[in-house]
C-alpha cells in the first residue's frame, strides 16, 4: 500500500470515529471542465459518483462576483463517473462558489457543512467574514499557499487542515497556528485541482432541529483551488 494511500485510509478511519460511515464523505464544489459549477459528495475531490443524501440533494449554490452573489441554478446529474448537482449554466467570470447546508443530527449532534470553490488566489490576506460561523482564505505565496481558518472572523488556533491533490492523495496536513494560518509548500500544492477539508466541534451549541434535540454542533469545511502555477 503506497504512503499516500496509508495516508488517506488513517484518515477515513479517524473521522469514522467522529462522524457516521455517511459523513465520513464532504461535499466539494468545484468548476466543471465545462465551466459549470459542480457539487459532488465524496471523501476527496476524486471520489464523484457517491449518492446524494437528499438534504446535500436540495443544496442551493451561490456565486460571487465582487461583494455580490447570485443564485446558481442547477440541476440533478447522474452517471457512472460523477452524482451530484451541476449549473445549468456555464459560471462565467465570477470569484468564487459556495454552499451552506445542515445534513441533521447524528448521535446528539447537529452537522452542518461549508463548501467553497475559489476561481483565482490573494496575493494578500483579505479581510475575514465577521458573519461567517467557519471561513477559510488562501493566499498565494513565493513558497506555496497559507490557509488561514476564522471563526466569526477570529482565527482559529489549532484546527488541523487537510490538503488534497486531484487524484484524492493527501499530500499535506497540520494545524493552524494563533493567526489561524496554515502554510503547504509547492511540494504539496500539486498541478491542477486541489482542495482542503478542516471541521470543528461546538460543545454546549444545543438546540432543536426538525423536532429533535442535539448538544453539540459540528462543522465541516472544504475549499477547492486550482494550482496558482499551473497554467
């Protein structure tokens, strides 16, 4: 078993542990080799023909264009090679894709997903969503890229930050520093797609949702970006 592969099959099995067999698997949002906005359910961004649970199913997308989004209209796409949602039209010059969605409770614990898809990377560090419960920025460096994680706009210590290459290897990981800030290195950064997945757990954040109660809140976030480098 090659050391990526070691790599990735430890991970499914720790997050196994935190999360049901099902969750174990993140939406991605990415653009489509047709220019179409694509969400897709897997463990990486490889993995596309899983089966939509049917509240990722009822997923709404956005697109943003400076400060301004728009609804993206999508529709149901199936095949041996790719389950998911896709525009119907092509995204054009926008900067960035996202979605927002709550999967439901599992085992006392409210799920909720984040997933991002940036068209172009910051040469600098931008200002944070004060709003945004979980947000992520990745900035393009003369070394490879930095994350930095915020939540409610304040960064976030300790989260550890998943990369992964086209084909589903991880090829980096680590935790953010008290800036928030994670670095991977042109090493790590591979030619094409890659995306980055992180989660966090609110103890105490209870509530009630579709009659049932849970205790805790826990969140997870993926980002896709293509390589600054690769052309």
């Amino acid at each position: 078993m090659s050391h990526h592969l070691n790599k990735f099959v430890f991970l499914a099995l720790v997050l196994g542990l935190l999360i049901p067999r099902a969750e174990a698997h993140f939406p991605w949002l990415i653009v489509n080799e047709d220019g179409k906005a694509a969400l897709f359910f897997g463990e990486s961004i490889a993995e596309r023909s899983y089966k939509l649970p049917p509240t990722i199913a009822k997923a709404k997308i956005n697109a943003w264009a400076k400060a301004k989004s728009t609804k993206v209209k999508t529709t149901t796409l199936e095949s041996d090679e790719f389950i998911g949602l896709v525009s119907k039209e092509k995204v054009g010059d926008v900067r960035s894709l996202s979605m927002n969605v709550t999967y439901g409770i599992y085992n006392g614990n409210r799920l909720n997903y984040f997933a991002r898809h940036l068209t172009g990377l910051r040469k600098k560090k931008g200002k944070p969503q004060a709003k945004a419960k979980l947000s992520a920025q990745v900035v393009d460096t003369d070394e490879g890229v930095d994350v930095y994680v915020y939540e409610l706009g304040k960064p976030m210590e300790g989260i550890e930050v998943h990369l992964y290459c086209s084909a589903g290897h991880e090829e980096g990981t680590g935790k953010t520093d008290a800036s928030g800030k994670i670095s991977f290195t042109d090493k790590e950064v591979e030619d094409g797609l890659n995306g980055i997945m992180f989660g966090h757990t609110v103890k105490g954040d209870a509530g009630e949702l579709n009659g049932e109660n849970f205790e805790s809140t826990m969140y997870y976030f993926t980002l896709t970006f293509n390589d600054p480098e690769d052309k």
